[in-house]
C-alpha cells in the first residue's frame, strides 16, 4: 500500500523557517495523475491547504501562504519537503502530507480527492 510519513523538528522559534519531509513508499511521486500535498490543522481550527506539487515538479500555493511556502522534491529519495519562512506561534499546528488523485468522470469532468494521508507531526512555535 501507498505510505507517507512526515518527518522535521517538533518545535521552531519564531521567525525562523520551518522544514517538514514527506517520504512516500509504494507509490512514485512522479507517477501521472497524482499531485502531492501539505495540509495542516491548529489547534481547534479546521484543515487548511498550504500547497501542493505535481509530478512535473510545477507547484500551487494557497495564496494566503503563497509568499512563505515553498515546496519542492527529491525525486532520487521520494521525498517532498515544505518550507514555511518566518513561522509565528500562529503556525503551530498538526501538519499533514497527503496524496491527491486526479479522477476522470463519465462525463470526462476531472476531480480530486485525498486518497492517502500521512499520520501528522505535531509542530510547536515558541522560544
């Protein structure tokens, strides 16, 4: 089965720059038709997309987030990392990585769903 797990510190201070890992087995983060993603959950709040990137490697930002997201990958590991920058204790969440499908309807409409997720890892921001 399809696996990924995250990987990173459990704490960063503010202002600095947070850096998860996401490794993948059992699936190639350059197979067609999969993009790869970074969600998060804070605590009491809801999930949000940060972003996500193909497996061309072209990336998308949610734009709240755009200006300090990053993603990028290591084909050679099949790994993809995410850069937040200058993290407040705003940032301190559950952060997920997560597979999402590209489906194509009867009606030749294309859809998306998250069909695999990692466990979470939990980041604190404090000094």
């Amino acid at each position: 089965q399809v696996q990924l797990q995250e990987s990173g510190p459990g704490q960063v201070k503010p202002s600095q720059t947070l850096s998860l890992t996401c490794t993948v087995s059992g699936a190639s983060i350059t197979a067609y038709f999969y993009y790869w993603s970074w969600i998060r959950q804070p605590p009491g709040k809801g999930l949000e997309w940060i972003g996500r990137i193909a497996d061309s490697g072209s990336t998308y930002y949610n734009p709240s987030l755009k200006s300090r997201t990053s993603i990028s990958r290591d084909t050679s590991r099949n790994q993809f990392t995410l850069q937040l920058r200058s993290v407040t204790p705003e940032d301190a969440a559950v952060y997920y990585c997560a597979r999402v499908a590209l489906l194509q309807t009867a009606t030749g409409v294309t859809t998306t769903f998250f069909d695999y997720w990692g466990q979470g890892t939990q980041v604190s921001v404090s000094s």
